[in-house]
C-alpha cells in the first residue's frame, strides 16, 4: 500500500479514536494499538499527521492509560541584561 494509502488509514483510525473518546468506548485500547502499529510500520505517517491528529492520540493515551503529560514551560537561561549588553558591544562581545 503507498504511503498516501497509509495516510489515509492513520487519519480514519484518528477519526475514530476521537468518536471512541467523546463515548468512553471500550474500543480505545484496539484503536491505540492500531495507530501505533501503522506509525511503527510507516514512521513518515507521523511527520505528516496535523497538530490536530496528534492531539487526538494524545487524549486517548491520556484517557487509556488515566495520566496527563503536563506542557513544558522552557525557561531562559540567559539573565535579562546580557542580550542587551550582547547587543550594545556588537561583534567586541565576541
């Protein structure tokens, strides 16, 4: 099967792991493995899947497996004056 085919296939089962989410359907565990089989079979699926789509396998591991991934806040390492003072040296800074 071509990889569009594949694309195809990862977006239906997507779509029906979201209607299993919003019941509660039993089905959710069969339709992670699924998903997970055909990304492991076709890794090239997962740079293809939306920010949506993602999302979506998310929930339902969240769901299935009752934990929740906490969003990262990245935190700069850098003091507030030394891109200022960066910026006033210029190219002497280096």
């Amino acid at each position: 099967m071509s990889t569009v085919g594949m694309g195809f296939e990862l977006k239906e089962k997507v779509a029906a792991l979201q209607a299993c989410i919003l019941d509660q359907h039993p089905k959710i565990p069969t339709l992670l493995r699924e998903i997970w089989t055909t990304l492991k079979q076709y890794p090239e699926n997962v740079t293809l899947a939306t920010e949506e789509e993602i999302a979506i396998i998310v929930s339902g591991l969240e769901f299935q497996t009752k934990t929740f991934l906490a969003e990262s806040t990245i935190k700069s390492a850098k003091k507030p004056g030394t891109v200022a003072a960066l910026k006033s040296k210029g190219a002497d800074a280096f």
